[in-house]
C-alpha cells in the first residue's frame, strides 16, 4: 500500500465517496437512455443492461416507461432507491437540469456522456463550466463531459457502461483515456490477449474530476496493479507529477502520451481543445513522475501484459533458451539493443545444460537447444538458467512447432515457473502463426509473438524497478526566497531593455543565488576597457555588454593581452556592430578576464505554459544546437534529478577525466543546476534564463555570459508559488 | 525487368537451368525420406506428399518399398524418370555419394537438408567442401547442407519441401532465410496474414549456392514482386551488394539482419560458424545495396503487407482519414516521428470535406470524422482526399465499430481505391480486437492493426522509392593505380615503425593522391625548428613526427609565433614525452603552417575483413568519439555515396555557413573522400587511414594530421582487386 504524502492523504480521503460510487455503484441510473440501440444512448444502456449487473440498473426516460425491455422512469427523483451513479446521455443544453436533480438527491457520482461543451468553443466551454459549478454546490462529482462511460464494479456487481460492446474479463488493470473510442479499441486488444481490467474511464473533457485524483484512488485499490493511460495532455501537470509520483511507488503507471509531433499536436488541439506542451517536457515530466512512457499502442499492450503478472524485474542479464538459432539471435539482438544483457552462463551452468542437450546444441547464451528440443528439455534448460544465479530473467523463444507441441512446451514452462519461483521471472515468446498459448498467462508467464516486443517492455520495466527503487527518497526541501529579490527585481525591471536584465544586473542576480563568474568590469570608451585590462594583468575577452548572441554579430573579440589591445578590441567591435547596423548595441561594453581551461556547458530555464519551469543542462559553445547533447527536467529539481540529467549527456564524460583531461567540478555543475531550479521556483518575474557557456573547472565553475529575461509587466507570466517543496 | 549489367546477365544465364530445376521441378526425389512423420525426414515428405504437387514425387529409400504410402526406390537410379529436384535427408557422412549419384544422372537442382557439416567444426567444414567438389564436377548445383528445404512451383506443380506444415497460399513474395526454423516461423505469420508465398529457400550453411543467386533469378522473374531476406551473415558481400542494387531497381528487397549485437553475433557464430561484421558497416552495405533493413521480425511483416500489393511510393504527404479523435492524433505521430508529413489540406479540399461531414469533424488533417461516421462518409471523405492533390497517401484509422460496422467500412474503401487509382495509394489501420477485415487486402488496400506500423513501412517505402530513382544512374568510374605507387609502399614499408607511415612517406601518398597538407619541415633540434618558424613566417604548430595521437601525450603546441617559441617547443614536448615514458618519440617534430580558420571534420578507412573497405567521414576534433557524429559506407565511393555521407552528418551544417560563420568548399572535402576511396581500392597495401583533423577551408581542404598504416608483410592483408568499377 502506497504511504501518500500527509495533504493527498487527505485529498484521498475527501475523494472516496465519489470513487467508490462511480467504480463501485449497487445502482445505476442511465437519463436519456435511448430505446434504439442504433443510437449512442441506446447503445450504452444496452451494454449496461447486457453486461450481467446484479444492482439496479435504472433508465430514466420522459416518454417512454420502459427501455429495451427494462421498468423506466421520468425522471431521477422517481427511481426506486437514489441512485449511486448517474450516466448522463441527454443533449448539452438539458444536462444542467439532470446534475441539479441528482445534486438535489445526494447522488454522488455523475458521469456526463454528452458532448456539445469546451470541444465545441467559446459557449461550450461555459457551459461546461457552469456543469462544474452546479455539482460543485451539491457536492457531487463529475467524470466527462464528451465521454464514452466507464467500466467497475465487482463480482456480480460488475458494469459496463460504455459505447463498447466487448470489454475485457475482470483482472487488475485500471485504464484512464482522454479519448474514449480510442480507449475502447484498446479494451478490445486487451480482452484479445488476456488481459483482465479492473476499471476503465474515460475521462472526456475533465470539468470536473481528473487523472490525478483516480490515480490517488487506484494507487491505494488492491485490486490495481497497473494503471494505463492514454493522455493528449497533461491537465494540472504539477499536481499530476507529484500525485503519479508517490502512485508509482506501488503500482506502475504506463502512459501513452500522443500529440508528440507537430501534426499530433494539431490533431490533438481540435479534439481535446486542450494546450498541449513540447514533447521534451511531456518526457521529462512522465520521467520524473515514475510513469513509464509507451511509445506505441502495441508498447502498450505489451507492457500490460508484462506488468499485470508481476511487478518485480529486479536486474538486467537475461538467459535466452530457444529451439531456433536464429530466433535466439534475434531475441539476443532485441534483449542487448534495448539495453539489456544476454551474458555467457557460467562454466558450471555450461556443464549442467550439456546433461539435457545433444552435442549439437550451443550452451552459450543464446541457448539453441535446436529444433528436436521435447517439452522436458524445455522445462528442464528453462530451471537450469532460472536457477544458476547467471541470469535475472528467463526468456523462452519457442519457434515453429516442428515435432514438439507448442501446448506441451506451455505445459513445461507453467512447472519450471513453480519450480523457480518469482524470484526470476519466464518471460514467453511463440514466435508463429497461433502464438502464444493462453495457458502459459495463466500459469502466470507473460508470453508475447515477437521477441522485439518482449524485450523492450522487459528493459521497461527493469528500467521502472530502477527507478522506483530510488524514488520515493527524493523530496525538494522546501524553502522561500529573501524578500530583497522582489524589490531588486522589481528596480532592475526599471533598467532592463525589451525585459532583458543589464549586464551588471544579471551579475548581481548570479551572485545572489551562489552562482559564479569571472571577474568583469564596464567600459565605456577604448581608453577605459585599456585601463581596465592593465588592472586585471592578464588575458580578457572585450564583449558587448548588451544580453544579446554576441558573437553572431562580431560582438567579441578573445585574447585580448594588452591595453592597446583593449582599446582596439573596442574600436574593433564597434566597426562590426555599426556594419551589422546595430551600432547602439556598442555604448557599453565588458572586459572580463578569460577563462581559458574547463569545458564549456550550458545551464538555464524556460517556462512552458502548462509544465511551468523547465530547466536544461547540455553540452555548451557553438555546437549546442546541431549537437542537441541537452537533458530537461520540470523543475523543482531534487539531487537526483540533477545528477541523472548529467549523467545522460553525451559530454558527461568531457567532466570527469575525457582522454588525459583532467576530472572536473561535477559538484559545482550541480550546484550551477540547483541554483537554476531555485531561481525558476523562486523568482516568477523571471520568463527564461540562459547561462552559456558555464565553464566547468578543475575546481568551480564560472558563467562567462548570461541572458536574463523577466516579464515586462510587474505579476505578468504563469503563476507559481513562492513557496515551493516536493 | 531489371537490366543487368552485362556479365550478372551472363552469371543469371549460367545459372538458370539449376534454379527452374530448384524452384520450378516436374519431379522431385526425396533421398533418405521416413515413413515416420515423427521424424524430420518423415516430415518433410508428409509436407510434400501431401502438398498436392501434381509432378512426380519420388521417395528414395533402401530398405521400404511403399513411404507414406507412396511407392519407393531403392536409389535415384531406379526412379522412372530423372527427377528435377533432389531433396537430401541421409546422414552427413551419406550425403557425398548421393550426390555423385544424381551428378551422374546429370540431376541439376540437389537441396541437402542433412546437418553435421561446417556448423559442427573443422572436420564438418572439409566434409562440406567435399560435398561442393563432388556436385561442381557433375555441373550439379547445391542449395544447403543444413537447411530446412524449399518451397515452390505454379499451379498444380506447386510444393512444400519442408519442415513446416503452414505455408501461406501462392502470391508474389519470395523468401530466403539463413535460418530455417525461424524461416518457417516468418511463413506461417505471413499466411496469418493473408500475404501470398512465390518461394521460399531455406539457404543453410551455403557450400554452393548463395542468396546472391537467387536474387539475380528473382529479379527478372516476373512472379516476384517482392524478396524477404533473413541474414546473420553476407557471404561474398560484394557481390551481393553489386547484384542487390541492380535487382532492387526493380523489386523491393527487405532484410531482417540479426547479429547485431554482441550477444547476438556471439549466437550468430554459434549457429551458422559465419564471421559477422560489425552492425555499421552491414548498415552500410544494405543501403547501398539499395535494400530495405528492417528493425524487427513484425517490421518485415508490415513491409511486406504494404509493398506485395504496390511498389510505387512516391511522396511523404500523407492524408488522415479516422472515426476517432484520438486515433487521428497516433496516426499523425507515428507518421511524423517516421519522417512523413501530415500536411493541413488546402482550403478547397477543406470546404468539400465540410460539405460530407458534420460540424463537430475536424477538416484539417487528421480529419476527424467522428465516432457516428458511416461508411458512405469514409468513402467520399478517402475520394476527396486522395484526388485533393494535397497528399500523397491516404492513411485511414479505423476505431472499434460503435455503429458502422467494419465490413461495410472495408467495402466502401475498397470502391474508394478503385476510384481514385493507384497514384494515391489508400492504407488502412483498424486498431481493434478484429484487426482488419482480409477483403481490404483481396482489393488491393494494404491493411494493419497498429498505425505505428503502418506509418514506419510507408516511411521505409517512401524512403526506397526515392534511393530508387537515384540508384541506377550512379556507377563508379574504373581506374588502375600507377605503377609507381606499388614501388612507392614498397620502399615505405622498409620506413616503417610497426606497420607506420612516417611522416614524409605520409605526406608523399596523401600528395599523391590530390590530398593538400599544411606547409611543413621536420625539424630534429629547437635550433632546427627555430629556423623553420622564421622561414615560414607566421604562427606554427609544433609537434610530434611518429604517428600517434599526439595531443593524448603533449606532443603538440599550439600557436607558436616566433623563432625563440619555436625552440622552446621543441624542449617543452620533448620533457612531457620523457615524463609520459616515451621519450623516444620525441627525436623527430614537425613544425607546421597553422591553419586557424575553416573546420575540422574527419575522413578515413578501415578494412572488415568480409566488406572490406570502410570509408568514414564526421565531425573532426576533439569530441569525435562522444559525439559519434560519423557515417559510414563500404568503398568504392560514387559520387552520390559521397554526398549523401557528408549531407547525413549533424555537423553538415557546420560547412554550409552556420551561424553568422563562412559557407566552406564542400567540394573540397567531398574530393577528400574520394581520394581516400581510391587508395582503399588501389593500395591493399594499406590496412587503415585516418585524417584528422582535416580543415575544410573557405577554398580547400587540408589534412592537418594523418596516420597511415601498412601491412607488416609485403602481400598481407585482405586480398582486394588492383582494378575497381561498379
């Protein structure tokens, strides 16, 4: 059982009620059920009538007193007994008065079918609005509008209020969609491959309640053991990350997150109407929230019926034991491009396969036990591996069933499973025409028809046991900025150009958070910039002071060793500015000793509208973008996130020692990231930050130029609050 | 049909009478065949017996008069007639005298199933070879040893001389696998899936016949429409490449090549005793054979659902039809993560969409239709958009059947095809528990389950019809070295340290061949180089003659501007040398014009010993291995390999004038790869080269520093020819 945080405890607790009686109902009302099953209402009530409910099944129709077959009544305050939830097919302008009347009875959970609300615009969304509003004053709670019903209950409480005809038998599986024909095509390929659900909902245009407060529910339901979704967005991403995040700790969240191109995004904006977000910061928020990102319906599938067996995939060296050599080689191929390892077994292991093999079999890893493999040796290889300590994972690729029956395989593999335990897993592929037999799920074996298939939702889930196993030790601590940096803020906001902080005001706002940079003094005039290089004695650089990409405009000139020089570098530059007729961006210029050792990075934050900040940490100097060697995390930023973001950059290796390089101040990148993460959390007037290059040093490390803008009117840009913790 | 150059057209013709005896037989003898069905040989010949082959088949067994209730032969001599095609299952060590056997009978087609040859050892490999002799001095051509047997034949000469009991009904797709239980398993997927079988050959271990072979047959057969191809290895990958890019000018080859890790070329060794190269040079290698590489066993189904029916691919634009919001959205993401577009349609096409559709649809693209679409709708909706001349493809999503059933919408589509034509080809999606109905395929609409995989074959297929355009046009000029260059490495080789060029005989050869170099002087004492620096009379580098990398050691220094500096250089690196226990690398230096402008990038080539050459280009400097900004392709250049290497980098830019910074002489480093092309063809001599960095300049091209290394023994290395065309 998942320990929630003290606040979402609580948000459980006020929650449940609702759940239980729309997961849960003895009674069910259907208003507008239509007696025509050629229609959408008529449909859905003949599902519900049809799908073996033992409650009260309840239709509510004006005109006609009974409904394919069943006692209806006018209205809902006629029914027999209240209703627990109240399925909603009536058009939009009459849903009003439905919410009312069930708010007026007490009825807690009102599933709105109806569409004609915030997808259709402007007065639709209203109107949508003003649903919320009425049930909001009867304490009730809404799933939809523009939803296609949801799928509960137990035993012979079990319902299906939905458009879809074939739902998949009761299992563990709980299924969000945001959008419900497609979540029902995904219920009939799970009901295909044996996959029991335990609630779907589809959660339509979310007036009401949201992704997060069912994933609050299942996360404590012990009859979820995995969670699906399907999102085009990510309504309140913030409270969704955290409330995913302590979720995942206990069950699995696998999400398919559609919208990811361009054209994805179109599509989606004109069917949910909702803002979408970048993909980068959609992968970065599933990341950091624990959830496990398919990048496909059949991921999806496939994950499921990982997952919905057992949870615990502990490590990442699987065994391969086939009657195919080139299956194997393929499932090698699958298992080490997906980042998992196919190790050589042991000598000792080596020696006890050779007993069951023939001469001809190969007892390396891959094992070929070639096409005449019986069933024994099946069982026999698959408890070898699974017990030789070698291997985490057991995969089993079976080929063509040439002389020995797929069935008898599936038999043997159900035993050698009781024989070694959970402990390693047997993962099954059937690679032909039949596939997989249904026995072999049964026995509790997560069986798949292509080896691609099976390996990359095993790294999945290794990934996820990884991840989960350091998690839930992650918190922010909590902290509020000084009240100086309002008010600093505020009077640089007064100097600041286009909202673009000055020079000497970035530097403060740096300084104030920790971060460093190299010495660096204005000048106005080339005699100025020659003095202030004979002060500093040493090599500078001479730039434009103005928060601009200088050196695409010639606004830098390095290696500037005297005060003659200096001098010149001014003149130098004013030349290329003037040329480039950009000539005022020449009045101040900075001389700022040079960093000549480390290596160049890049720190900063945006804001994205929905996310709120992100923070990026990449490879810095010229090559930043057309090397795109980035990492993006939603911010706060906890220690781990820090360090996991460096650590997935290519360059990282650039930082600790790269080919007679020496080992640099990790620390202090951190550092550099942290302060970021504290200035997006802390400081709302600020729209992005740009610190490139940081160069990284032996010891330290210095932000040689800085771009800072802040919102141009005072309260402008996303609110986030000043106080900030996990 | 393929125009092959002249002498493929001769090998084809040579070979043509064994290959109608393989795949076309009137008579076919099974040697060794089983009367029980429980054994493979038993099989094989209850898979043919009763594959109602109306040829003679012909069991050939010593000891049973009658097999399987067919009448039997002692030996092939006693047949009635000289069988076409004689398939082996005899013990290895009885294999030899059948095939002297049916050599004498001047029998043309022998398919040896029997194991225990080159996949067992030493022994088995000279056992194998003696199998090779004996048939090539009968004029007798081999397929196998070890292998799975044959499909093949038209009409009622159609037969299954196999282990599988499933094979697909007769079509356009002919397959060859080097692995025959897995072959047999892509068989069965294959009818599983409605897609039709031309042939299939199970290769084995490959004494005689290669697939190259069977590719020149297939591409001027017209029956063939489409080759399927499972590799673990590419035996004589020359010539394979050569045959594979005339015949895929005309059929679509697609290769699933496994070994692509280590585990799964450690799996590969054991199974077919073939050395593998590494997984970039067979990238390579199949894209300059013009093939298809798919990325898993589902990916060669989905490519042969999609280019069976219609080769002609011809754009990216593709058009969205669907009944579900959120189906449309997938659909867009899968194509566009693929490299299609999903273009808005025009206004024009958008007002006749209005005019089929209800005002919820959305008319950009995806069109979202809704869930209450009829079949009428997606009919006119696919005409519209398939003759909008907005697309070139039209992608239709069906979602689970609400009210319109999926048969009548497989109809309607169907009338759809028709009217619109084959410049516009429709694919279908039907994302639910029934997939899509097999009359879509009967009418020529390629059909799926999931929209990614329909989207990433319809990105392969596009992507090969426009390699196809270009391929055949593209032929490398022959050309012999002088004479010179053989006396040349003869004498350098005496130079030598371990293998080394030293650095004059390195700059003498990249002279030789058109490659400019900086202006340099060895120089032995800092006096020496003192002298240097001032005749050259601007910033040099100093640094290490011997070929090594010198930066890893301090044997560089850069920016050296005066003859004092010069000297002192010379001291500087010979100390760090002493320090790094290398001291005596420190007795010759080089100092070197430096070249302070352009940009760094790499050029160079290796040796696989199967491919042979490899020629690299990338990304030069220091973060050459982090980036892995490289591409890769098998010598000899043309000149569309050329530029498409160049155009493939990230770096790519970087030469066309990236920010702000000048366009350089792409040409220039273009001619660099050529020019290392022709020293890989021209000198075997040569094990590797590597130039790096070389500067391309505004005007030029210059290698700043190479290494060259030869062959320690006059003759070594991998044979390749002097002369070298296309």
């Amino acid at each position: 059982m998942t320990e929630l945080d003290g606040d979402l405890h609580l948000q459980l607790a006020g929650l449940r009620p609702a759940m239980d009686s729309f997961l849960r109902p003895q009674a069910i009302a259907v208003v507008g059920a239509s007696s025509d099953p050629g229609t959408l209402s008529g449909l859905l009530f003949a599902n519900l009538a049809g799908s073996g409910f033992g409650g009260a099944v309840l239709p509510v129709n004006k005109r006609h007193p009974s409904i394919q077959g069943v006692a209806a009544y006018p209205d809902l305050v006629s029914c027999p007994v209240v209703p627990d939830l109240v399925v909603v097919c009536v058009p939009a302008p009459a849903v009003g008065a439905v919410i009312a009347e069930a708010g007026r009875l007490g009825v807690k959970a009102v599933c709105v079918i109806s569409a004609g609300f915030a997808e259709t615009g402007e007065a639709g969304s209203d109107l949508q609005d003003a649903l919320a509003r009425e049930a909001l004053a009867h304490g009730t709670r809404l799933v939809g509008p523009n939803c296609a019903g949801v799928v509960g209950g137990e035993g012979d409480l079990r319902f299906n209020a939905t458009f879809g005809r074939i739902v998949p038998p009761p299992g563990n599986i709980s299924v969000i969609s945001q959008s419900g024909a497609f979540g029902l095509g995904v219920l009939e390929m799970m009901g295909e491959r044996g996959l029991g659900l335990r609630n779907f909902v589809s959660i339509g245009n979310t007036a009401d309640l949201a992704i997060a407060d069912f994933l609050l529910y299942w996360g404590t339901d012990p009859g979820t053991e995995l969670v699906l979704l399907y999102l085009e967005s990510v309504p309140e991403p913030r409270r969704f990350m955290r409330v995913a995040k302590q979720v995942s700790a206990r069950v699995p969240i696998v999400v398919l997150k559609a919208g990811r191109t361009d054209a994805g995004r179109r599509g989606a904006a004109s069917h949910t109407a909702a803002l979408s977000s970048g993909d980068v910061a959609v992968d970065a928020l599933l990341h950091q929230a624990g959830a496990i990102r398919a990048e496909s319906v059949e991921e999806v599938l496939d994950l499921a019926a990982l997952l919905s067996l057992h949870h615990r995939y502990p490590g990442r060296r699987v065994g391969i034991v086939t009657n195919g050599g080139g299956s194997g080689v393929i499932a090698a191929d699958a298992c080490e491009s997906n980042g998992l390892v196919v190790p050589e077994v042991s000598p000792a292991t080596a020696d006890r396969l050779r007993a069951w093999l023939p001469t001809e079999a190969s007892v390396a890893n891959p094992i070929d036990m070639i096409a005449s493999a019986s069933e024994g040796q099946y069982r026999e290889v698959a408890q070898v591996v699974g017990q030789s300590g070698d291997v985490d994972v057991v995969m089993v690729v079976f080929n063509v069933p040439v002389l020995t029956p797929a069935t008898a395989v599936a038999r043997e593999l159900a035993a050698a499973h009781n024989h070694i335990g959970a402990e390693v897993p047997i993962v099954a592929v059937f690679l032909n025409r039949d596939g997989p037999p249904p026995s072999l799920r049964q026995a509790g074996i997560a069986s798949f028809v292509f080896p691609e298939g099976a390996a990359r939702a095993l790294a999945a889930a290794v990934t996820w046991n990884e991840a989960r196993d350091r998690l839930p030790a992650e918190r922010v601590q909590p902290r509020t900025r000084p009240a100086s940096v309002g008010t600093f803020l505020a009077e640089a906001r007064l100097r600041a150009r286009d909202g673009w902080l000055g020079f000497g005001d970035t530097e403060a706002l740096l300084e104030s958070y920790g971060i460093a940079v190299p010495k660096s003094v204005t000048a106005r005039t080339p005699h100025e910039a020659g003095l202030v290089q004979s002060k500093l004695r040493r090599p500078v650089v001479v730039k434009v002071a103005a928060p601009i990409h200088k050196s695409d405009i010639g606004g830098v000139r390095l290696d500037v060793s005297t005060p003659g020089a200096a001098a010149e570098a001014v003149r130098g530059i004013r030349a290329d500015l003037e040329a480039a007729g950009v000539a005022d961006l020449g009045d101040e210029l900075v001389v700022q000793e040079q960093i000549t050792e480390g290596q160049e990075m890049i720190a900063g934050f945006n804001r994205d509208p929905l996310l709120g900040p992100l923070v990026v940490a990449g490879l810095g100097g010229r090559l930043v973008e057309l090397m795109g060697d980035v990492a993006v995390r939603v911010s706060p930023l906890t220690d781990l996130d820090v360090t996991e973001m460096v650590q997935s950059l290519r360059s990282y290796r650039l930082l600790t020692g790269y080919r007679g390089s020496p080992v640099l101040d990790l620390d202090a990148f951190h550092n550099v990231l942290k302060a970021v993460s504290a200035v997006a959390e802390e400081c709302p007037e600020i729209a992005e930050m740009d610190l490139n290059p940081v160069f990284v040093l032996d010891k330290g490390a210095m932000v040689v130029d800085a771009r800072v803008r802040l919102y141009m009117q005072p309260g402008a840009g996303p609110v986030t609050s000043r106080k900030w913790g996990s």
